[in-house]
C-alpha cells in the first residue's frame, strides 16, 4: 500500500466519522428517538437530558462524557462498566506516555538514516512506502542508532508496568467498596452447593442440605433451596408467556380497529397452523385466551411435578450475614473435594440454571475438552475457511452450479462476487465466532452468566490475536519467503524484518478504519434506531412490543474487550518498530473512552454484575501483549544484526515476574470476597424473605397459589416436619 | 560384578543381619536395656513388655508387630507414623502383586531365549553375569516375546494406579478421624495471622488484632497472643536452663561422695574459663546458683522487655470453637492477599517462632532463593566431590603435605587410605546433607516443624533419585561409552541397553544391603544402646540426665521416607527388565514393615503431629517413580528394537492423569480441615485458658509471676482497658 492510497483510505474513514457525528447530533436531539439515544436514563426514570430543555447544545454529550465521573459511571452502569473505563484509561496512559517520549526521540533518529534506500537499490523486488522512512527499518543494521531503540522499548515496558499496577490498585478498590455497600445484595447471602452425595433412606434433599449447613452454622443459617431440573416447566412457560404477548398484541389491533373504523370493530384471525401459514383460521383473541387457560393449568401441574421429583444434586444456601456467606464460599467443606461443592452464589439473574446440577469430574472433563475444541478453532482456523472460499471462486460456481452462468455473465455483479465471494464465508464465520464461543463457554458447566461471558471473552482475545495479527504478518511473510526462499535460505530473516515494518502500514489503516467507522456507528445508532423505528411503524401496537423494540442491551464485554487489546497488541507491537502508530491506538483509544462514556452512561443497560472480576483477566492480557511485544523486539533486533541484543533479555522476565506478583497481591480478593469486606454494617436488616425469593426463577414463580402454599412446595417441606 | 561375588556379598549381608537379630533377641529381654529398647511405652507409664513377665519369648515382638492393630500404631506413635506404615504396606502390595505375576511371566520367557549369547559372540568387551540370563537383556532385538513383556509393563502401573488411590482414600479418611477427635487439640482452635498491617496512632498491636477479629467473629473470638522477637529471651533461658542442668548435676555428685566417703563429703568444683579448662577454679554448688539468680533476674527483666517492645507483625488468634478457626484458616481476610494472612496453626510443639514474622513477599523470594540452591546442589553436587576427592588422593596428599610421607608409607595405612579416601569427602558430604536440607527449609520461612520436615524429605528425594539412581546408571553408560563411542556413534544406543540390566546386579546388590544390615542395625539398636550405657557410667549423675541419654527421638521421616522412595524407584524401573529385583523389595519393605513397627509401638516418641499431611507427598513422589519406570521402558522398548513400542505412550499419560485426579480429590482436605470433619461434638468444653497457655514458648512461662500479671504483660492489655 502506497502512501497516498493510505491517506485516501485514511481520509475516506475521517469523513465518515464526521457524517455519523453530525447525524447524531441532529437526530439525537429529537424527541421520538430520545428511547433509542438515552434508553438507560428512560429505564432508570431520569429526564433524557439533564436540565430537560429541548433546545440543547448538540455537542453537550462531549463535555457530559468529559466530566461525568467515575461513581456517575458506577451509579449508572455499574462496577463492571467502571472497571472497562479503568482499562481503558490505563491504556490510553501507557500509550500517551510513551508517544511522549518514543515520536520526538524515535522519528527523527529514523528519518535522517537511509537504510531504506540502501535496501531499494539491492533488493529491488520488496516495495517500501514514505511511511517506512519513519520506522526502525531505515536504520541500517548494526548502527549505534539502535540504541535509541533499545532504551524506548525499555520505556514503554516501564510505563505499562507503572500504569497497570495502579489501575490494578484502583480496580481493587472499586470492587471492595462495590462489596463493602451497605445495601443489600441477595447474592452476597447466598452460596450455591453442588455435587451433593446420595440422600439417605427416608431423608428428603432439602432435610439433607438445611441440617448439613444447620449443624455447621447453627446462628447464621436461614433456609435452603433445591435446584431442580427446569428443561420443561421452562418450555411451557416460555409458551404461554408467548401466547400473553400475542394476546395482548390482537387486543391491542382489535381496539385500534375499534377506534378507527365500525364501532364494533373487526376481531383479528390467524391461522393455526405452521408459522401462522396455513391450518385452520381462528379469532385471535379467543384462540389465544384458550390456548393460556389450557397451558396455566399445564405449567401448574409442570411446577409442582419439577419442584417435587426433579431436584437435583445442588442447591443455593442462604445466610443471614454476609460473613458466613463470604466465608462458607471459602472453605472446604467436605473431607472429599468433589462432594459439597460450595463456591460464592452468582446474582439470580445471571444464574445458569441448567450448569448447576454437573458433577464436579464432569465440569473439569468439559473444561479441558472445550479447551482442546478452541485450540484445534483457532489454530486450524484458516482451513476450513480456505477451503469453503477455494469452492467459491466464480470459476468453482460456474462448473458446479450451471444455472447461474447466466447471472455471473454480467459485468456489474461478477465484479462485486469476484471482490467478494471469497470474504463471504470468512465474514459468516466471524459473525458466528462470538456466539459459538459462547456457547462453547457455557457448556464447560460454568454457573454464572458473567463467568461464560469473560472464559468466551478470554477465546476470543486469544483467537483475534493469533490470527488477525500473527496471521496478517507471519502469512505475508511466509508468502513472499516460498518465492525467494529457493534462491537463498539465509533471507528468511531479511524477509521476516522487512515484512514487520510492511505491515505496519496495513494495520495503521486497520486501525484508523476501526475506530472512525467502528466508534461513528457505535455513537450514532444507526443500525438500532431504523430497527426501531421500522418495528414501531409496522409491527408493535403494544407498550411492552415497543420496550422490546428500543431495549438497548448491554456493552457487550465479550466481543468489545477482545477487539481492544487486539488493537493494544498491535499498537504495543509497532509502538518502536514504527512509532507513527501510536497516535493512531492514542486516537482509538480516546474516541472510545468518549464515545463509550456516553453510552454507558445513556444507552445501554447492563445485563449482570460481577464486581469487576474482569479486570484480572484484562490486566494478564495486557501484560500477555507486552509480552508478544517484547518477544517481537528481541527477534526484531536479532534480525537487525545488533550486538547488544542480549539486554532486552531481562525484560520478559520482568513482565512473567510483574504478573505473578500482581497475581499473588490481588488476584485472590477476586475470585473471593474477603471477609474485613464483607463485614460492613448494612444500611437495614436484610429481608431475607426477599432475597430468597428473588433466586425462585421466573417460570417456577406461581401467580395463582399462594405464598405460604408455594414455599411449602418449593421447599419440600419435609415429610417429618422437622425443618421449615 | 559376577555372580559368584554377588552371592557372597548377599551372604554376608544375611549373616550380618542374623547376628544383630538374635543379638537383639537376647539383649532385648535384660531388664537395664528395657529404656533403650521400650522407651516409648515407658515414656507413656506402660511396662515395657506385655504382661510384665521377664521369661519372655524373645522373638514375641514379630507376633507383637503383626498382631497390632492400625488403631495400637496411632495411640502408640500418632497418625503421621500410621501412613508411613500405609505407605509401607501399599509399595509392598504393589511389589508383591507385580511379583506374582511378574516372576512366573517374565522368567521363563526370558530364560529360554538366547539373546546373551549372540551378544557376547558379537561384542566380547562387554560381560555378563548368570543373573542376567534371567533378564530383559537375554531376548533377542524385534523378538515378538517382548509382548510379553509391554503386558506386564501395564499390569505393574495398573496395580500401582488402584493401591495408591485406596491408600489415598484410606489416609483420608485416618486424617479425618483423628481430626474429628472429640479430644480437644490446641491448634485446632488456634489460628496463625501474618502480615499483619501498621498500628495506627495510639493502638497497640494486641488492641490491632483483637478489634478486628472481634468484628469479624463476635461470637467465637476468645482472645489473641501477639508474637514476639524472642531471640535473646530465648538464649538467656537456655543459659538458664543449662545451669540448672549443671547445679543439678553438681549436687547429686557432692550427695554421692557424701554417701560414700565422709560425711561432709568433697563438694565438686569447676573452672570458670573456656569450656571449664581454664580460669579460676570455684565450688560448683555455689557458683551455679549465683548464675541461676543472676539469669533469672536477667530473664524475667528480658521478658518483660520482649513483651512489651518486641512485638512483632503477626499473631495467634485463638477461638472458642473449631469450626471457626478451620474456616478462618481458608478464608481470605484483607482485600489485599499480603496483609492479615491467616493459616492453620501448627502444634505449639512444633510452631518454628522465628520463622512467624517474615514478610509475605520475603516468604515466597526466599522460597524460590531456596529452590535454586537445592537445584545447583543437586545438579552440581558430584563437581565439588570429585573435586576432593581428586585432591586427596595419595599422590595429591603426598605433594601438598610433605609431613605425612612416613605415615603414608606404611603398607597397611596405605591400603586403607587408597580404598576409603577418595569416598570420604562423599561420606562425610551425605552424612551432613539432610541436616542441610533441614535448614535450608527452614530458611525458607515455613512456620511449623513438620512442614519444614516434609519440605527437607522433598529435597533429599530428588536428590537421592537424580545422584545415585540416575547417577550410577547413565554414569555407568557414560564411562564405558566413551570408550567406544570413537570406534561407532551408534553404539550408544546399545551401550545403553546393555547397561541397564548391567547396572540391576548392582542395584540388587545394593537393596540387599541396605536391608540386612540397615535394619539389622534398626531393630538391635546397637549404637543408641553401647552411647546410652557409656553416658549412664560416666556421665549421667540425675535423672534428667538418664532421661536425656536413652530418649529415642522420632522414627526421623526426613531422610528414612527418601531412602525407601529410592528402593522403589529402583526396583521399579528394573521390574520388568530384571524381575528378579522384585523379591528383594518385597523383602526390604516387608522387613521395614515388620521392624519399624516394632520401632514405633516400642520405641521412637514422635516429635509432632501433622495429620497425615505428608501423605500427598508420598503419594506424588509414588506416582513420580512409577513415571520414571514408564519412561524407562519406553526408552529400553525402543532400544530393543520393538515395532510396538508406542502402545506404551498412553502409560506416562495415564499416570498424569491419575495424579491429577488425586490431587483433585483428596489434596485440599490435607492442605485444609474440612468443616464437616471439625464440626465433630467435643468430649468436653474446651479449656480456654490452658489451649491459650500451651502456645507460650517455655522462654516467656514466668514461673514466679503471678498467672494474671502475666497475662497483662504478654496481652499488653491495653491502656484504654477496652478489651481484655
């Protein structure tokens, strides 16, 4: 890539940024949209806007961002999202940092060598752009400049480790006083307890659980509840919940039809049978309002068949004091490790229903296959791709599929599938690539929504390094070696050298086209707010059709994270090599933390809470791609024939030895909560009732039967009598 | 070594062992040496033999061991020795059960092959003995009888898989019994808190501790011991004690010469001087007690001093109830991980005090400082002998020191100097090794006395595998492969294969000794017996004194678990290819296991109490020699030229995997006490007071101040008067 197509392409993506941030200011300011622009300030019962006028600055979201601060973000979104600003921010720091010193001592030590020329005049056939003058590869091999270089990579390392020891810190902070609150969490009173052993002869699962934990924390116990299997009640009340909706939905067209046209109305039909295509037509509203009385009763019988033979081997424990909760989820309770489990209780919302009943052996063997799965995904990756694109190549089509000869003749669309053909099956795949990591995630048999999402986040990150970043340099190298590699062994290594500042310039564009594309689309919603606007205009008629419609869902940790630290790595990688990348991560970085400020604070709603048990995952990758960087420095001064290479060596072993301190000091108050946390007093005495029933999952919740009732047979109540 | 020679050498050892046995035989029975042979039971006020009579059969103590229950073992010698005899019994089951099926297998098949032979037509530099014919090395290269032999392979790591994990089991279950206990243990209702952060202004360490263990268990905290500096507290109360020793000794010399000769009697006198040989000379009587009065002085105004200004930065927290301190010690207590550590507390016996204040971080850099060393000294360590070895030859010793010429001229003198010179350094290095290793692991900050036992029993193990197995095996090949190697580069291979069974003769050579004579010299106790009646005529004056010289100490775990470990490694590893081998170790562990009962019932006194932890180490290090034994064969497989070879790569897999699941399983209720195992009911209500007394050092019990004084000071109760 030249350096005039860079500046187009560079160019092509400033301008439409500035086209999505003035639509946004403009749209954004209209009322109607105002659910699609603030949904999480509507959702929390907050005016849109501050002050409320509608006559507003349309850029006043930039100096709302800029100085919201970081218990606004908390208040608004919750530790999770503060922890994700905190790793931005540091990364923002690390780059800020080291631009400051890398561009005015690194540029011009590069620009006034001529390593570059030299290289044109012998080796002709490897083109080099204007931007290469700027990098490490116009410096001749060997010279004393590379000293300069030397001392920044030193620099940078310094800088990453000052910077993520702090956030580190700070994240720690922040998530002890998330857990010192004094409101009451239902989560931090309750432990959840699997691989329980076989019940004896005559004792029923809740008599088992609630005298174990009884004769162990005879002061703090307060009741227990058995997990049960919910497959089925699940699927009838996602039915009738079903049925609800288009009942309210028929109602809702009758009545408009009312309003508009004969008094009387007309009652909307459908069919009955598939899809609604075909089958018997019926009146909606009767049909609906029979099809919910029959499966009530149906869900009825299902709960209280569920609730009183399909418990299973794990229950949740509640306590009256956080203490005992912090501290049971701590200790070892059984003499064998894989009987009575106990292990901290995720928030109900994000609890896994269908994970909690897996044997302790079993959730290790799905761990390791799942992890041999995702290695075999990321590593052969590029095969099946490969091959899927080689069978779609026009000439492939034109053979085996006949029919299309005609439409492929055409100049305009055989054009755009020969430009395209190719990407299709690897832009399907990527798409997929989220959600089939995900769901890989969940059936390693973790219990908590917020654990699934960072072990997929974790694949992820490991996936896009591997092949977007080694893939894009090793692969081009690789491809130039096989047509010199015949002539000359030995000029692997010249390649590999040359190659690493070649692709500096593709993920410069990489980069500038990821953030002024990715962040415009992200600020202005365009994508959400047609969907909203066409689900209003022709299928919602009610409230709740229209809520669904506008919800905003979460920031989308899995797949945001991932694509950042892609961006650090390669930043973090080229930050010497070729030191005009880092404006461009600085840039990224800071149009995230702006454009991601407003959206947290205003857009979307977060799905769980986990007190930021990300940050540690995010603090070892970041120190994972300090690492690639400082092994690519070393195999890069290597191939610059410089004598002093050895004393880069250090510096890995530094960062193995800075992330196993950190790992040692913070990791632990994690993946625990200690106890000086968990001892705050509490603003009121805890409802326990509540918090029990808040864990009861939505399909086992009766509406018809009364409390009392329903507890009883939630709890199994005991054939003697004993516990209640 | 031939076989011939090798049947004289078995020979000797078995008369040897004869001797000492009937020497013990009748030596036993003699009423004088009942506190050499019986001191165990003595010290727990039992008669010596069963029944009291003396006309005793002498060999009543092989039906005594055999007839003793698992049950005698813990009363008698606690659950530590208990899983030595676990460990025992298991390698002695797991030898006898590949014995079975081993020898009828293997020796017929490799009986009637010829490979020896064709061996020796083609290579005559390399000898072999009958026995070999008996082994592996006999089968001809390619031969398809070596099935028979990759089907044993299996069956030995098959039996090896389903002992240890019954062991495992059955350990587990020990270690849950005894801490079951309704006998109230002190440790169990301590805790041990280090790193504890700076007092704030105006709070004492003491007011530190007790406010926020009260916060965080107000129902079960009794009270807190802070631990001090007790260095010169510690020296002061030796001289003291040493005094009185000597007083003690001083006056029941001058009572004997007053019953003896004239009624006044010659009161002893000393020198003051350097170790008594110089200086004036005083009366010992009084002189002793004006150092007593002097010391105690001294110490009580030390104490006070260490109590008040020698605090350090952790503590003991004591509880009113097990639970509670079982889940203390697992729970994470501070936000950060190195401040507020808290762990088990080990047995006051055996809690190493100046080990208690060392930092965190210092902790785990000593640790790995520690690990280095033991690596270089393992790997290293033939350097420096050979070294001095190579120095004290006869000729060296001649050049160097002129003056022993005459001396060394002597013929006799000469021989013995040139056979046992250049093994002395070796000698003397490996007799004070495990007393290096011992405080190395001391060093390395451990805060109870059996850990740093387990962690010194660890280091010896590798040594002993990597220096004398591994050792004499490849160094054996090594040195008649230089030889050769000039002539074929591919003879190494052969050497190698040649050089394993090469090498069993000397190995069996080497078990048969060490069982004859070792336990021969174990059970007569020849040694302890000849220094006890020397001490008891010429030494010894008090009681005390006696009581000294006969104390057995304990079965001694560091240096007596390694050495079996190398037998089973060795006789592993030569299982299949020379199953002879097999009924030595039979015969070693069965031996072990009769003698070393008799040992622990009737003899040694343990020194402390771990519940059994050592156990996870044995079973590691099992599992560790049975992988060598897998790579072994692997190794010679393929030496042999076998096509199949690969069918036994699945076998080191296995074993990993088999560890893995242990470790699973059983490792954390070592590591940990199960709450279910330490919500047992008590026998009776703890005492409070007296599990808080027995955790004072003896160095800081004041014997003259009153009870209560002293608890004041060693509480420094607080000015405030707060908290008591």
């Amino acid at each position: 890539m030249d350096f005039s197509s860079f500046l187009t392409s560079l160019g092509t993506s400033f301008i439409i940024f500035i086209v999505l941030m003035l639509l946004f200011a403009w749209i954004s300011t209209r009322q109607g949209n105002a659910v699609v622009y603030y949904p999480n300030r509507i959702l929390k019962g907050l005016e849109p806007w501050e002050g409320g006028s509608r006559t507003r600055n349309p850029f006043a979201w930039i100096r709302e961002a800029l100085s919201s601060s970081e218990q606004n973000v908390i208040s608004m979104s919750g530790i999770d999202t503060a922890v994700y600003f905190v790793f931005l921010s540091t990364v923002l720091g690390i780059l800020v940092l080291s631009g400051i010193v890398l561009l005015p001592a690194l540029l011009p030590v590069a620009a006034t060598d001529d390593g570059v020329k030299k290289h044109s005049k012998t080796a002709s056939n490897v083109t080099f752009s204007d931007l290469d003058k700027l990098s490490m590869a116009n410096i001749e091999e060997k010279s004393p400049r590379l000293w300069a270089f030397v001392i920044t990579t030193y620099w940078v390392s310094v800088v990453t480790y000052f910077l993520s020891w702090k956030a580190y810190k700070h994240v720690s902070a922040l998530r002890a006083n998330a857990l010192m609150s004094p409101e009451v969490k239902p989560e931090q009173f309750a432990v959840l307890v699997r691989d329980l052993p076989d019940v004896t002869q005559g004792q029923t699962r809740k008599e088992q659980v609630d005298s174990y934990f009884k004769s162990l924390y005879a002061e703090t116990f307060y009741r227990s509840m058995v997990v049960t299997n919910n497959k089925e009640v699940d699927k009838i009340w996602g039915e009738l919940e079903g049925y609800k909706k288009k009942l309210a939905h028929a109602e809702a067209i009758y009545a408009e039809s009312q309003k508009k046209g004969s008094s009387a109305g007309t009652r909307p039909t459908n069919k009955t049978g598939f899809l609604g295509l075909c089958g018997k037509k019926v009146d909606s509203i009767e049909y609906y309002t029979e099809k919910i009385n029959e499966l009530t009763q149906k869900l009825e019988a299902e709960q209280k068949v569920t609730l009183r033979e399909k418990q299973q081997r794990s229950a949740l424990v509640f306590f009256t004091s956080r203490v005992t909760a912090a501290s049971a989820a701590q200790s070892l309770h059984a003499q064998m490790v894989d009987r009575w489990t106990v292990t901290e209780a995720p928030e109900p919302r994000q609890l896994v229903w269908s994970n909690l009943s897996i044997k302790f052996f079993e959730r290790i063997i799905r761990q390791y296959i799942i992890y041999i799965v995702v290695f075999l995904t990321i590593v052969f990756f590029m095969i099946p791709i490969g091959f899927i694109s080689a069978l779609t190549t026009l000439a492939n089509l034109k053979k085996y599929l006949p029919f299309l000869k005609p439409i492929v003749k055409l100049d305009a669309i055989r054009t755009v599938l020969e430009a395209y053909l190719p990407q299709l099956a690897l832009i399907i795949f990527l798409a997929l690539l989220p959600k089939f990591l995900l769901f890989l995630s969940k059936t390693e048999g973790i219990p908590s929504g917020s654990h699934v999402v960072r072990a997929a986040s974790g694949k992820y990150f490991y996936f896009t390094v591997f092949n977007v970043f080694i893939g894009v340099t090793v692969g081009a190298t690789l491809f130039s070696t096989f047509k010199s590699i015949e002539k000359d062994p030995n000029s692997i290594f010249d390649l590999l050298a040359k190659s690493l500042p070649g692709s500096a310039t593709f993920f410069l564009t990489f980069v500038a086209l990821k953030f002024f594309v990715g962040y415009g689309l992200e600020l202005s919603r365009i994508v959400p707010l047609i969907i909203y606007h066409l689900k209003r205009k022709y299928l919602c008629k009610t409230e709740a059709e229209l809520k669904e419609a506008w919800f905003p869902g979460d920031l989308g940790y899995a797949t945001r994270f991932p694509g950042d630290m892609l961006i650090l790595t390669i930043v973090l990688c080229y930050s010497v090599i070729a030191p005009v990348i880092i404006p461009f991560g600085v840039l990224y970085f800071a149009l995230g933390w702006l454009i991601l400020r407003n959206q947290a604070l205003k857009v979307y709603v977060p799905a769980y809470e986990s007190y930021g048990k990300m940050w540690p995952h995010m603090h070892t990758r970041v120190i994972g791609a300090l690492l690639l960087y400082q092994a690519t420095m070393l195999g890069y001064f290597g191939v610059m024939k410089f004598y002093y290479t050895p004393i880069l060596i250090p510096l890995p072993i530094l960062s193995l030895i800075f992330a196993y301190v950190c790992r040692q000091k913070f990791y632990k108050a994690f993946s625990h909560t200690a106890l000086e946390v968990a001892c705050q007093e509490l603003k009121e005495t805890p409802q326990m009732e509540q918090i029990f029933k808040s864990y009861i999952p939505p399909s086992l919740c009766s509406e018809k039967q009364e409390d009392e009732q329903f507890e009883d047979a939630l709890s199994q109540a005991s054939r003697t009598g004993s516990f209640v």
